[in-house]
C-alpha cells in the first residue's frame, strides 16, 4: 500500500498485535527512513510487502540488512529471492487469487498464501473470496491469511477459521486517522455501501477494485487502457 501507509499505522497495528506491512514498493531509501521511525516508536515485530511487478530488486538486500521479520509477495509469481529470504530465516508469504496461482507458489516452497478475494480494494482477481478459500485451503497444506472484503465488525473472526491463520485488512484503514490520504477519501471510505465500488482494468489482466465515482465510472467496461490513474 505504497503511498498510503505510514510508520505510524505499521506501528499502530504492531502494537495491537498484528503484522504491519512497510511497502517495498517504495525504495530502498524509503525502506532505511522507515525502520528508524518504526524504532523510535515499537519493539514489535513488522514486515514489508513487496509487489514484485513494480519493485526495485536491490530492496530485498535493503530489507534483509535491516532485519524485516516477515515479507510478503505479491503482484506477479513468487520471486527467486524468496529463498534468499527463507534461508536469513524470513517467512515469506504470497499473494494469491486463484487455485492454480496457489498450487505455483506451494510448489516454489512458500511459507504461507494471502488469499485475496475480488471483493478487496487495489489490484486483484476477480474470484469471490466465499469460492476461492474453501478451494484453496482444501487443496493446499499451507497457513492461509484471508484478504479482500473483511470490512465490518461482523466479519471479524469468522474468516479466521476458514482462514486457517488469519485476516488481513487493507482499504478497512482508509478509515484510520494515521492513514496518509486524503480527509474526503476517508469519508467516501466510511459512507460507502455495498455497491459503491467497482472493478475497472479487467482486461488488461490487472483488475483494480475502486470506489464508483464520475472519473471511474467510464472504465467498468472499458476494453482500452485509461489515459492516466482514477481520480
Ligand atoms: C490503497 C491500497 C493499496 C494497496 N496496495 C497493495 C500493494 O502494494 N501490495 C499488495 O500486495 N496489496 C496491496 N493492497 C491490497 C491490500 O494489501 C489488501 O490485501 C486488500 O486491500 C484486502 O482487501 P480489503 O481492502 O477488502 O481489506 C492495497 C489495497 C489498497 C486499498
């Protein structure tokens, strides 16, 4: 979530008891500042996430330097430095949003599946989580973390057991006031109903879950590239 999270949400979660992700995404540089802040405010354990379709690859040297706990992969197949990671003794979970996509990273030796359902916001697939969990964690022995969709106080808990290891959360924070965006957009987060987002980018095997406003609309069913990001 590069751009939108800060140390004080990673630290904020850690301090509750969850894992933090810092995004690799953003650098090497970024990564250094981060973990001196991240110092300054918890003895906690957090991670990194880093979406290997848009990352540079000297951050995993960075990341492994600094001492990351826990990394994540996601946004393309699983990488060969997950065993450079594994080996420094880093569990390395990622990113999944079908079945075959799980049984490719099982087989590459990854430590844990994030199993993202299309109901979550950012970049995804486009498989119902109530279709792809049962799939996968009945078909592949590993910890599965389920992502996409877990928004209200209801949900709480009850995808911890289909999960078989836990929940991650991500536009949830949106509602968050240590969340680095915009006061208006943490509001469209919170009055939001059900039917207020929608999928855009579909066909370019990217699809991007995004709130419907006038700018996105347009390109629910678009077959061409947009001209530049939604507003
Ligand atoms: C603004 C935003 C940015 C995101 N960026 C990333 C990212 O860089 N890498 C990644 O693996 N997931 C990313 N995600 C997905 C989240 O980590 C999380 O898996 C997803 O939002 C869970 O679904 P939910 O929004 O229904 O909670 C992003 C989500 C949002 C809302």
């Amino acid at each position: 979530m590069g751009g939108v999270v800060s140390p004080a949400m990673v630290s904020a979660v850690a301090e509750a008891g969850g894992i933090g992700l810092m995004p690799g995404s953003m650098g090497s540089a970024y990564a250094r500042d981060f973990f001196r802040t991240m110092s300054e405010t918890t003895n906690r354990p957090f991670g990194a996430n880093i979406p290997v379709g848009f990352s540079e690859p000297g951050v995993v040297d960075t990341l492994l330097e600094l001492g990351v706990r826990y990394v994540t992969t996601s946004t393309g197949p699983v990488p060969a430095f997950t065993t450079r990671l594994q080996t420094a003794g880093v569990p390395v979970l990622h990113v999944v949003t079908s079945l075959d996509d799980a049984k490719r990273a099982a087989d590459a030796g990854v430590d844990g599946l994030i199993v993202e359902g299309a109901e979550g916001a950012g970049l995804r697939g486009d498989v119902a989580m109530m279709v792809l969990l049962p799939l996968v964690t009945s078909q592949v022995d590993l910890p599965v973390i389920a992502a996409g969709g877990h928004f209200r106080r209801c949900h709480h808990g009850r995808r911890l057991r289909p999960g078989r290891g836990g929940r991650a959360d991500g536009h949830a924070h949106g509602r968050l006031g240590r969340v680095a965006v915009h006061e208006n957009f943490k509001q469209a987060v919170v009055s939001a109903a059900e039917t207020d987002t929608l999928l855009i980018d579909r066909h370019q095997r990217r699809p991007v879950r995004v709130l419907r406003t006038e700018s996105t609309a347009p390109y629910e069913f678009a077959t061409r590239a947009r001209p530049s990001g939604p507003s």
